[in-house]
C-alpha cells in the first residue's frame, strides 16, 4: 500500500476503530452462540421438510434463535420472502387495513417502496388502492428527524409509524438506535396503539443490539444482506411482537396458515450457518466503510457518515459529482469483485426504482450486494452508495483502483 499514501494513512488512523468494532462483533456473535446452545442446535435441525413445510423442526428453531438473537417475542425466517421489499410488504399489508393511516418520520421511504405504498405506479394494489392513507415528515434542512413535528403528527388514526433505519438513496445520517428508542417514545406518548415499525436494512448487527431492545414492535429485512452472512441463497425475516409476527405472515401465505407454512427446500443449515457468519461479515463491512470515508475524504469528496463517526449501518455514501465519475467508481469496484469482474457496469432501469442504476454488484449471491459493492441513482448529486465488504482488506485492495479511476474532487 505505499504507493497509495491515502489507504495507509487510513488504515493507521482507523485500526483503533477497528478494534471496537470487533468488540462489538464479539457481543453478537456471543449472542448468536448462547441461543444455539440455548436450543441444542444439532445436525438434525438441518434436515428440511417439503410440501406445505409443516412441522420443520429447523426453521421452527430458527424463529426461536432469530426472535432472540433480535431482542423479539417471535420472528419468522423464510426463504419465500424474495427480498427485504418484500417482507417489509407483508408486515405493512398485515398490519394496516381500510381506513389507517400509515406515517413514515424519517423523510421519503426507500425507493422499491414507493409503488407499495402507491406513490408511483397504479393498479397493482397497494396501499392507497386499498384506502389507507400516508403521511410523510419531512427531514429538517440539516437532514435529521425532525423532533418538534414528530411530537405532534401521530393522531388516532395512525395505526403504523414507519421507521426507516438505513438513509436509503438519500443524503442523510441513518438512524441510531437511540434515535430510534426516542421516535418510538413520541410515538407512544400520542397514541400507545400505534405499531413501530422498523425497516432493519442494512443495521442488523452494527450495533450491540437490535430495535426491539429499544421499543420497536416490528421490524424487517432481507436475509442476503446482513443477516445471511452471504451465504444464504434468499429470504427475508420479520420479527417483533408475536401477534404482528404472525399478521406479517399470514399475508406471506395466507390468513390461518400463517407462520405455520413454507417448507425450507433444504436451505436450514445455511439459515444457521449464515446467521452464525454475520456478526463477522458486518464488522469487516462497517470497517470497508470507515476506510472508503477516510480516504474519499482526503481526496476532497463529501462522504456520509464521516470518516471517524460511529456507523448506524452498513452504507458509505460518497458524492463523486457527475454521471462519468460515478460509472467510473462502480467500473473498477466491479472489476475488483470476486465474481463478474470482467462485466461493465452501465445505467438501466430496475424493478421498484424511479431512476436508472448503474451498479457494481459481484456477489456469490445474486443482488446481496454482501460482498464490496456500489451503485447509485443516476441523477444528481451522482452519490455511490457502497455496501458490504466480507474483509476490510478487499475494500482496500478496490480502493486503490478506485482512486486511480476518479482522482480527487473537482475544484
């Protein structure tokens, strides 16, 4: 790395961090053990069931294990869930019904839910067309949740505020636990009925804890993100209060099957295995992100968070500033990726997105963007959102490349 000042002085200046950040990969992975010895977790819990999936002694243990892995009443871990768009879909459609009104406190929902929600796109049932109202705060001008607005915006008809950890596509911070415990104590204090509910992308395993711990009665993601150690092969999970768990899966199935259905197609020891992978796979990754923020940074690019700031998730966002710079940063991530590297990135349109992506996604699993990854929305500011990262050192070794490819900030 002498050739390349700005990934040494990086890694010098970060290596404390880093060791905090194992601290915490320590705490979760401890978790994740306790709950495997907690339930005898043995061979035969890989062993998978077909059909309807009834009694599948795997996956009802890996609820279990999941449910207190996040600090939950119950969780439902299933491969039928086929992205975290998706599991966020059942718990909002289990959830609410004709006449509620969904509030989202945190700015503009991620971009595949807008068509859910019925903000673009019509006539494939969502939300709107089922007569449920939406609301959305706006962010203050510094990007942060606005407190004051929040402490007076949930009425009687707010049946589900939601929370969205991850900044998404947009330049904000993501979401702290503390700030999570906070909007879920405004919200209550308004109306005690109303259901947090928390998008869990991207934030599982950052933190020494989860948002149940904190008040949320729901959240989700997708399982071939943090959660699957990059080695499930797809899926999803809800997790939270029992009786919202099972609402959430009574629209993944159908209503009196529920949570009882959905057979593993052989897929348990993975669910296990990854699960026991992720503490791991989230700490190199979060450590990817200081090191891209650090030296971004240094060559005069604005980066969200900050090099040295505490992470919330497992996203580094860095606004390169055109349409060139960008395709040029997601071409030699891509380049550097351990499968696909000989593909070109370009600008196209993708299922659930307003705008075109031009993305850098080499992964062993198709769209898990687990190991080193980036894409972006092409249109302004031109922000490449980077993700994952299974060692700090494959990020370092992507990074050279990249500097190489954008140079410093213009002006």
């Amino acid at each position: 790395m002498d050739s390349f000042p700005q990934l040494q002085a990086a890694q010098n200046a970060l290596f404390p961090i880093f060791y905090g950040i194992d601290a915490i990969v320590k705490q979760n992975l401890k978790k994740v053990l306790d709950s495997f010895r907690t339930h005898r977790l043995g061979v035969h819990h890989f062993a998978g069931v077909t059909g309807y999936g009834h009694d599948d002694l795997g996956r009802e243990t890996l609820d279990q294990v999941f449910a207190e892995v996040m600090g939950a009443e119950a969780a439902a871990v299933r491969v039928q869930f086929v992205s975290g768009t998706h599991a966020i879909a059942c718990c909002l459609f289990g959830v609410l019904r004709p006449g509620d009104e969904m509030l989202a406190v945190a700015g503009p929902p991620y971009d595949t839910l807008e068509e859910v929600i019925g903000l673009r796109g019509q006539g494939q049932g969502s939300l709107l067309e089922f007569g449920i109202d939406y609301r959305q705060l706006p962010l203050t001008i510094e990007g942060e949740v606005d407190w004051q607005a929040l402490a007076e915006a949930v009425s009687d008809r707010t049946r589900l505020v939601l929370i969205q950890r991850s900044c998404g596509y947009s330049w904000r911070s993501s979401l702290s636990l503390a700030d999570i415990e906070k909007i879920v104590r405004l919200v209550k204090q308004q109306n005690p009925d109303t259901v947090c509910f928390v998008d869990n992308c991207y934030g599982e395993f950052v933190a020494d804890c989860e948002p149940p711990a904190v008040g949320a009665d729901l959240i989700a993601g997708s399982l071939i993100k943090n959660p699957g150690g990059t080695i499930v092969t797809s899926g999803g999970y809800v997790a939270g209060r029992a009786d919202l768990v099972e609402a959430a899966t009574c629209r993944l199935t159908a209503p009196g099957i529920g949570s009882s259905g959905g057979a593993t197609f052989e897929q348990n020891r993975l669910l296990f295995q990854g699960l026991f992978l992720a503490p791991q796979m989230v700490g190199e990754a979060i450590k990817g992100n200081h090191l891209t923020a650090y030296v971004f940074d240094q060559l005069g690019y604005p980066v969200n968070p900050a090099p040295m700031a505490p992470r919330r998730d497992v996203i580094q966002a860095v606004k390169l500033g055109s349409p060139e710079k960008l395709i040029a940063f997601c071409r030699v991530i891509q380049q550097h990726s351990p499968v696909g590297s000989y593909l070109d990135p370009v600008p196209a349109a993708m299922p659930g997105y307003e705008s075109q992506l031009v993305m850098a996604g080499g992964t062993f699993i198709d769209g898990s963007t687990s190991e080193f990854s980036a894409d972006g929305p092409l249109r302004e500011p031109y922000v490449a959102f980077c993700q994952g990262g299974t060692h700090w050192t494959h990020v370092a070794i992507a990074l050279e490349a990249a500097v190489e490819a954008v140079g410093k900030a213009d002006g």
